[in-house]
C-alpha cells in the first residue's frame, strides 16, 4: 500500500517584513519653513524620502561647525563679564516677579525695592569701568 504524496502549502508571511536592523529610536530638531522647503527639494533631487536625506547626511559626517559667538571678555576684560552676568541673572529674577504679579493680580512685594537698588547698583558699576 503507498501513502499518498502530501505536500504541505507554504503561505506567504503577512504583514511587514521583518528588518535586518530595527529602527528604534528617534532624533528630532526644529527647522523654519524655509528650511523644511530647502530639505524636503534637496531630498527630492537626490532621489531620496526627506527622513532618508537626512539620515545619510547626519552619519555621513557633513557637518559645519557653528561660528563662535562675540565674546565680552576681550574687549570689557573678566571683571565687566561678571557684572554683565549678575545683571542678568537680577534681571531675570525681576522679571519673574512681574509675571508673578501680572499673573496673579497681585502688588508688588515689598522687597523688590532692595532688588531695584541691586539692579541699579550692578548697572552703575558697569557704566563706571
């Protein structure tokens, strides 16, 4: 007696296809539209998807380096950018108590005098050197 040939019916794996390398994680930054339109035509003309373009010239290593902002301290000296800074900072925490104030419909509290007196104290002594 022989057995009957049975072959079994080999399907076709559904769904996506499994990648070699599973991409996993994520890099973002902000770009201005201008920029976006300038990536999205550079990208078309390469032949590539704008995630594609972006991709090769990240890993690529065509990088430029960003120019070095204008520093105060050769042309005011150490002791001028210290007093610059504890300007700003005294700036900023005025700032924050206005909008504390703003915020909340409140009157200023009765210590932001000694603030202003620090504030103007900093800014005399930045005019003076």
């Amino acid at each position: 007696m022989t057995q009957p040939n049975i072959t079994a019916k080999v399907r076709p794996a559904k769904g996506r296809p499994k990648a070699a390398r599973v991409k996993d994680h994520w890099i973002s930054f902000r770009v201005t539209a201008e920029e976006h339109f300038q990536h999205i035509d550079k990208a078309q003309r390469s032949g590539m998807g704008p995630g594609d373009f972006a991709r090769s010239r990240a890993l690529r290593g065509i990088a430029r380096s960003k120019k070095a902002g204008p520093s105060t301290t050769p042309i005011f000296g150490e002791a001028t950018r210290d007093v610059v800074h504890e300007l700003r900072r005294q700036g900023v925490n005025l700032n924050q108590i206005a909008h504390l104030c703003n915020r909340h419909q409140l009157p200023p509290p009765p210590q932001l005098g000694e603030l202003a007196t620090v504030i103007t104290a900093l800014w005399e002594s930045l005019l003076a050197s």
